[in-house]
C-alpha cells in the first residue's frame, strides 16, 4: 500500500492540537425552536409548551411527531417517589443530560385523594407543575394515571378508602367506575392542559389501566373485561385527552392488541405495548419484529405497530431480608443487572424493531411513609442508573449513549432484518434502512468469556471483540455530515453540526481499538488532536485508528478533499462518553465536554451561557454555533482560548465541590408512650368495632365483630384495638389472628401487662407476592397478666405493612388489615372493642405520612413540638421493653448555596436487636428501618424536607418487644454524593403544631 506524505506523518507522530483532554460531565434542555436543515441534518426537535399546534402518529417502524420519526427513549420517574417539587428539575435534567428524550410518569391515586371525593393536587402532589417542569426540561411525557398502576405501592395505588367500598375493582361495575370516573376527571384536567398537540405542554402518550390480563378471567369473564377497557377509552377521549392511547401487556401476549375492544370508531391512535424485566441470565436474544412472534401479535394489526416497550426493566426491585433469596440492597440488584446487561438487552431490542421504550426505573426514589406495598422497604432505589441520592452511577453508560444515538445519528428508527449471523462465538443480528441504506449489526455475546473474532465488512476483515454477556454495535453507510461512514466498530454517540464544521462522536470499552472507515475519494487532510489516533488514506478510503481510553477523549479533524466542510471525529471510552454533551439552541447545536453534568445552554449575543455541576477539578470545551466567543458557567466569565479542534477551551479548570461537612447528632431527648395499653386509659372518643359485615376479601368470623382497621376509616400505619370483658374467669390463653402484610407486627398487653409480641412470618419464595400475610398470635394468659377485680382490658398494637396489590384482578386490594379475629381458651367473655388508627390526615403531608401512634397522634413527630420535660439520654441504648418510645433531635447544617449535597441518616445496631423505627424528618415520615431484618441501612432525606442551611427536626419512633435488648444504636448523617451546582431548592412546607 502507498502511503501518502500526510499519512507517513501522521503515522509517525505528528503533534497534537488543542483537544482538551481530561475532566468531569452532563446536559439539559432548551426552549422550543424551528428546526434548521444543517449539513449534518437537522437538530432533534426540543419538545416545549410552544403553543403551536402538533400532530402524533406512527406507522409500524416508529412514533411519528410533526411527520417526523420520532425514536422514544423514556425514562420513569414518580413524582411520588420524590417530595421534593425543587429536586423534579433536577432529575429531570440529568435524564435529558443523559440521552432520555421523555419522562414516564405515573400518578397514585392514593397520593392525591384521602377520602372519597376529595383530591389534592398542590405541594408535594402538584402535578400541574411536574408537568410544567418536565415542558421546561424539554421532555416528552408519558402520562400514566391508571386507575390501578401496581409500581410496588400501596394496594397498586389505589386509595386506602376504596378498600371499604363496594364494587369489584378493575372491572365495568358501576359502584367501582363511579370512582374512577371521578379520578380521571381530576388528572385528566390537568392532563388536557399539558397536551404537545395543543402546545400547551409536552404530554405525548397516555396509558389506561395498567398490566390488565385480557384473559386472566377466561373466556366467559372476557366480555366484562373488554367492557371495563372500553369505559376507560371512552372516559379518557370524553375528557378530551387526544394523544395516542396504550396500554402495557404484561407479557408479549398480544393483549389488548387494536381492535380487541371497542374504541368507538376511534381507529388509528392505539398503540399496544409489552413490558419486559428479563433476568441476569435470561436476557432474551431476539424476540423477533413484533408481526413474527408473540401470541396474538402475528394479526394484520400488529404489522401497522411500531415495536413499543412501556416498561423495560432498568433494575428490579428488592424486598425486605430475611429469607436467603431477596433481601440483599439495591447494591446486588445493580451488580447482576449492570451496564452490560442493559447493553444486550437494549441493543437486542433495536434489533427486534423495538424503537420506543420506556426504562423502568430511570429514577426509583422514595417510598416515604406508608407507600410501599407489603413486599418491598422504603427504598425505591431499585438499581437504577440514577440512585435513590439521584447520583449517577456506573451502569449510566450504555443508557446515555443509545438515547444520544437514537436522537443524533439518522436512520435508526427505521431499520429492516437484513440477516443474521454468527461470528466467532457471537450472534450478529444485521438491519438496514430501506430509505437510506445504512447499515447496523448488533453484535451479541451471550457466554462467559470475551469473544475476539473477525467479520466481513464491506471488504475487510474487521476484527471485533466484545466482553462476556454483552453486546456491542456497529453501523455502516452512515452520513456524517457531508461525508460517508463506510463503517466504524466503535458505537456512534452522535452525528451533529456545530458551527462550521460538522462533529461526530464514536465510543465503545476501555482499551478496544476504535476503527472509523470514512469514504474519500480524494485525499483529504487530516490533523490529529490526539497523539493516540493514527491514520491512512488509500485508494478512496480514510481509516482512522485509535485505542480507547488512552488519555481521555481522543480528536481527529478531517478537511478538504471531497468536500470543503471540516469533520471533527472524537472518539470516547464509556467514561469519558459520559462526559460529552450534545445541546440544542435557537443559534444551533454544540457539544461541550469536561463537567459532570450540562444541564442549560443559552447564547445571548455572542456569549454562551453554560449551567451545570462539577465534582473534581475539570476542563471545560465547546464546540458550539458561529460567532460564540464567550464563555460562562453557572453565572461566571470562563476565560478561553480557541484552539485548532475548532473548539473554546477554557483556560483554566472548573473548580471542584467544596468539602461538606456534617454534624454529629446528639442532644437526644427520650420519652416512652403506649398509654393505651394502660387499663385506665380513656378510649370513649374511639371507634366502636361494632360492625357484622364488610367488603373486604378476608371472611368477618362467626360471631364476631369486624376488626379490620379500613372498614373504620384507618388505612395507613399502625392501629390500636382495646377490647373490654368483665370477667375472665377461666380464660388461659388469647389467640390474636391478624392481617398484616411481610414483616407485619402485633403486641398485646391484658390489663396493663404485656402478653408478648409477634411478627409476621417472614415469606419464603412461594409465597412472597401471594397476599398470604396472616398469622396468628397466641399468648398464655397468667395470673400476672390479670387485675384482681374487673373489667379487663386487653390492648393490642398492630402494625400493618401495607395493602397488597392486585396484579390477578382479585380485589386483593381488599384484604384485611389490623385484627381479624379474637378468641379465647378455656373461656369465652363477651369482648367490646374500640379501634384507633391515624388522625386526621396531615393536610401539607398527606394521608400516606401518619399512622395512628400516640405520638403520631399528638405531634411528636412534628418540628416545634415542646420536648424539654423528655429525658435526655446519649445513642447508643440497649433498653428492655415492650411498646414504643420516641427520640428527638435536632441538629443544624451550613452546606454551600452552590452546593448540591444528598444527604442520608444511617442506623445501625447489633443485628440480633429486634427493634424498628419510623423516621421522622421535619414532620415527615421518610421510611422504616427494621434493625434485625434490613436490608436498609440508609435513609435519603430529601433537600427541601431537609433544610441543608438551616435547622432540622429529627424523631424517631422505635417500636420493640422485651426478648431483645432496643436501640437506638448508632444513629448519624451520611453524605451520599456532592456536587458544585445544582438546581435552586425551595423549602418544602413543613408545619409544626
């Protein structure tokens, strides 16, 4: 082969230019703008409430928006999960930084409404403003409100009242769609305000109903189900939502296919969509375009639907401990479904047409207060590439680069099977577009080592390799700009104009050898800006060469020769791919490089104004839109240099976060509380247990009252029974039966003297789910236990854990909580009872935050409340005693305005200590640690519930039997991640008395 004097010099080490190399990164959205043909074609359209009207179709390849192809990478977040309004913005630009184009939303039923009829949608359950943020993001939003949505809450979302009401839920009868009509007129008001085909808002999809088996029933239930779906169609077109309608089938099966329910001559805007969780080591390999496989799914229908994935597992949830098999932290769920995972199953899916997805969880959250369902704990975590603390973590990568390319580089979301192979040990699943001719292999391997091999592409022996249980992907016949890939083995990232040249960006593993193959007839010249890269030209063709990871980003700048437009080629291991930032203005697109996070851009003159956050020291360089001579960021002039990549570079780095320090927590005051299970205490303003029927699933026993708690109005968190008898003459034992949910509690104590406490089993693997959560307590009774003369009281103390969800459409939602039944042996007294749950629900907080605690139900928990008469005393403790005792501190923080700082509380104890305490925060209920059980250690305290400039209230509510010793153990602050940055956080309401 000749080489030309431009590639002998090159090969020999030409010196590099101005490319900056190093540093941290992140980016956002910008408001609404005309797109611009460029040379490298237009920029992605940025969604915004532009008050333009906007039309949504799709044909069997993808969404279509303004006739144009849309590719949907969405990501779910649940406002919930968050009782931060300030902190939406802030998730909200990381997801868009990092590549997602839409938020996914569901919205609890429960969050919003404490009592039949009435709705809350401010503070915390503003949805409007969710939505509004999400506009001002430049997401799109996929709106999904139910009824019943599932997501690991409380009865599936459904509200605590809707238990003690007649009506089977999920189906056409008419006590149960009187409430939902109800529900959806509220969301749906503020939905049609949102809607991008009014321009009002970004609202793009809209789900009814959620994982609804067509089928569950049989054949005979079947009308009554597609009745129940048609309601809801009608319901939600009435209120004048007039985006596409889906629903997400639980499986590939083909459910509620078009056409499999009557959408009253609505034709052409249903979309059916499946959800898919694959495990570690079950990553499906190809399903096949959704018109070859699936039940159901090989119908005319199907072949006019893109390929839609509502739910895409990001993680998985984990439950409580206890049992060999679940339990382990959202660390272990984030090892076993990593980075490469999400590799394989993603670019899997590409393969099999799948162009619109939704990543569940992108953000888990919270589940604070008395929002979880039984099976899992207070973190929602749930191994998302965001965590709980909303820091990025290591299995971000592939998610940040599919987004970006599916947005940025043409012709993705229209590709044809082109056949498949197999190489080496890998599957190679190869696609085309029929319109442009661009060519895409997913390149799979599904065994235990690293497979090395060669693939015949476009006349060369192109070697490969791809690391065990991943995947990897190569395009061809790509335009870049004004000149042609004619293949590259690294993964395109993004193919943009900036300026007056075009960029395109290639990534792939640390260490690999990046090949990009460019089409050039003439020679072109090169100039190398990384002294990494290593280049030739030969007989029409442009090979550039260079090893990932070696020293950061790696530039080659390609001028002349067949075209008189400039080509910047930069090249990124996963690391520093997750420090490039593509960003689109009203003066054009740029991409900036080096800080952890962009979240704005904006040019106003001739400066371009930049926001985001930073963690350690880092360059900063962009590569933006003519006549951008100036540089700021986060509100400050960066000095810059221009420099021969065609970028601004900054003279010197970004600064790093300052060091935040936390106080110790001291200053506890103790005060114990269970007066109710004193006999003398006064219980007339109780609640008679005087009932004989109910709507609940679990059978009112024979002869006895109704206990259960939701049929007298107490639907969250603990709940007190005091039963009065006058003689007990021969009585031996009690048997307590109860309904609690996993990890579910009970004490009882009979005329003042505990009788002992008891937990619920904890579930083994066939029965977790099952909504098997009853037990029952028996206890001796001894002349101890007994007051000479009566009456007699017995008082019991009963922790639920949650309402089960109704995945089966069983009413499962139904299932009793507190007390079931009560009996005796040896005699039988005639018992009168009173219960107690919650007060009043808190009207800032909400029905979720409060259980019925003494405490709870006085304010101890509240910032403000008078504690002075309380025992101070130091943690740790190690006290023997049934019942509850609270601990109250404060402590006060001084964090940097510029400061992002995620703060969490840690407890820890000797892990044979029976004891669990609800987490009191400024008066909210941030979660339940339960020291012998876990897994969860640490609690994130969200800023704006917690003031990080100011001070705080802590309370702990710790409930214990008397076989252990009871903490507080160890109980201190723990700074979960730190950023210079940030978003502007406003306090959140927090009331005291």
């Amino acid at each position: 082969m000749a080489l030309s004097r431009r590639t002998f010099s090159a090969l020999a080490g030409t010196a590099a230019l101005g490319l900056a190399l190093g540093g941290s990164g992140g980016s956002g959205a910008s408001s609404a703008y005309a797109a611009r043909e460029s040379p490298a074609g237009p920029p992605p359209p940025v969604p915004a409430a532009d008050g333009r009207r906007h039309t949504v179709g799709f044909d069997r390849y993808s969404l279509l928006v303004d006739g144009r192809r849309l590719p949907l990478w969405s990501g779910e977040v649940h406002p919930f999960r968050l009782p931060s309004p300030s902190l939406w913005r802030d998730v909200l630009q990381k997801m868009r930084a990092h590549g997602h184009n839409a938020v996914s939303v569901q919205v609890a039923w429960n969050h919003h409404s404490p009592a039949p009829g009435r709705y809350d949608f401010t503070g915390v359950r503003d949805l409007g403003l969710f939505l509004r943020t999400a506009a001002e993001c430049g997401l799109y939003v996929v709106l999904r409100p139910g009824p019943y949505i599932g997501a690991d809450t409380d009865a599936g979302g459904f509200p605590g009242w809707l238990t003690a009401t007649a009506g089977t839920a999920r189906t056409a009868d008419p006590a149960y769609l009187r409430h939902v009509d109800e529900w959806l007129t509220h969301v749906n008001a503020i939905a049609a305000r949102h809607l991008f085909t009014k321009g009002t808002g970004t609202v793009l999809l809209y789900q009814i109903e959620n994982g609804y088996d067509a089928r569950g029933g049989g054949d005979a239930d079947a009308p009554a189900r597609r009745a129940y779906m048609s309601h809801l169609y009608a319901k939600v077109r009435a209120d004048g939502i007039d985006v596409p309608l889906f629903h997400n089938d639980r499986a590939r099966d083909g459910s509620w296919m078009p056409g499999s329910f009557d959408t009253g001559g609505d034709k052409g805007r249903w979309l059916y969509g499946f959800d898919a969780y694959p495990a570690p080591d079950r990553v499906p390999s190809g399903r096949g375009r959704l018109d070859r496989g699936g039940k159901g799914t090989g119908s005319g229908a199907a072949r006019a639907l893109p390929g839609f994935m509502p739910e895409a597992g990001g993680g998985w949830r984990d439950a409580w401990g206890g049992a060999g098999f679940h339990g382990k932290g959202y660390a272990e769920v984030r090892r076993t479904r990593d980075a490469a995972y999400l590799r394989r199953f993603h670019l899997t899916n590409l393969a099999d047409g799948i162009t619109m997805t939704n990543v569940y969880m992108a953000f888990g959250g919270t589940s604070w207060g008395w929002l979880p369902a039984p099976q899992v704990y207070t973190s929602y975590d749930y191994g998302a590439a965001f965590d709980e603390a909303r820091q990025a973590t290591d299995k971000l990568a592939p998610l940040h680069q599919i987004g970006h390319m599916l947005q940025r580089v043409p012709g993705l979301a229209k590709l044809e099977p082109a056949g498949d192979a197999r190489a080496g040990g890998l599957t190679v699943r190869r696609l085309r577009n029929p319109d442009t001719g661009t060519e895409v292999r997913v390149l799979r391997n599904d065994g235990g080592t690293q497979v090395s091999t060669t693939l015949a592409v476009a006349g060369d022996e192109v070697p490969v390799t791809v690391a065990a249980k991943d995947a990897w992907l190569m395009v061809g016949d790509l335009p870049l700009g004004r000149r042609r890939l004619r293949y590259a083995t690294a993964q395109p990232l993004l193919v943009l104009s900036a300026g007056r040249q075009d960029v395109a960006v290639f990534c792939g593993r640390r260490g690999a050898m990046a090949r990009v193959v460019l089409e050039a007839a003439e020679e072109p010249l090169v100039t190398r800006l990384s002294q990494q890269a290593a280049y030739v030209w030969d007989r029409g063709l442009l090979r550039v060469t260079a090893p990932l990871g070696a020293g950061g980003l790696i530039g080659v700048r390609v001028e002349g020769g067949d075209t008189d437009r400039p080509l910047l080629i930069l090249l990124a291991d996963d690391a520093t791919s997750l420090r490039l930032w593509p960003y689109d203005t009203p003066a054009g697109s740029l991409v900036v490089y080096g800080p952890k996070l962009l979240r704005t851009a904006e040019v106003r003159g001739s400066t371009l104004h930049l926001t985001g956050d930073t963690v350690e020291a880092t360059d900063l360089e962009v590569w933006g839109p003519r006549g951008v001579e100036g540089l700021t960021w986060n509100g400050r002039a960066v000095p810059t240099r221009v420099t021969g990549s065609g970028s601004l570079r900054a003279v010197a780095p970004l600064p790093g976060v300052p060091e935040v320090r936390l106080p110790e927590l001291g200053g506890w005051r103790m005060r114990t509380e269970n007066p109710e299970s004193a006999p003398g205490f006064d219980d007339s303003s109780w609640r008679p247990a005087d009932k004989t029927s109910s709507f609940s699933t679990t059978a009112v026993p024979e002869g006895q009252p109704v206990l259960f708690a939701d049929d007298y109005g107490f639907h969250y968190g603990d709940v007190w029974y005091r039963g009065t008898f006058d003689d007990a003459t021969g009585v031996e034992s009690v048997s307590l039966a109860y309904s609690a949910g996993t990890q579910g509690l009970l004490m009882a104590w009979l005329d003042g003297a505990p009788l002992g406490t008891h937990r619920m089993p904890v579930p083994d693997a066939h029965t977790l789910g099952t909504g098997t959560w009853q037990a029952t307590a028996t206890f001796p009774v001894r002349a101890r236990h007994l007051a000479a003369t009566g009456p007699h009281v017995l008082s019991v103390l009963v922790r639920p854990m949650g309402h089960d969800q109704d995945g089966g459409v069983r009413d499962a939602h139904k299932a009793a909580r507190g007390l079931t039944s009560v009996t005796f042996a040896g005699a039988a007294p005639a018992v009168r009872w009173r219960v107690q749950g919650a007060a009043a629900p808190d009207p800032v907080r909400g029905p979720l935050n409060n259980g019925g605690l003494y405490g709870e139900r006085h304010g101890w928990h509240l910032p403000g409340f008078a504690d002075g008469d309380w025992e101070r005393v130091d943690l740790p403790r190690a006290a023997w005693r049934q019942g509850v005792a609270w601990y109250r501190t404060t402590f006060r923080l001084d964090v940097d305005p510029g400061v992002d700082a995620s703060i969490g509380l840690t407890l820890d104890d000797a892990p044979d200590r029976a004891w669990r305490a609800q987490i009191f925060l400024n008066g909210w209920n941030m979660g339940q640690y339960v020291n012998d059980v876990g897994p969860q250690h640490t609690f994130v305290l969200p800023n704006g519930i917690l003031r990080t400039r100011g001070a705080n209230t802590l309370a702990l509510a710790v409930l214990s039997g008397a076989d252990t010793p009871s903490g507080p153990g160890r109980v201190r602050l723990t700074l979960l991640g730190s950023a210079a940055g940030g978003v502007r956080v406003r306090p959140v309401d927090s009331p005291g008395r």
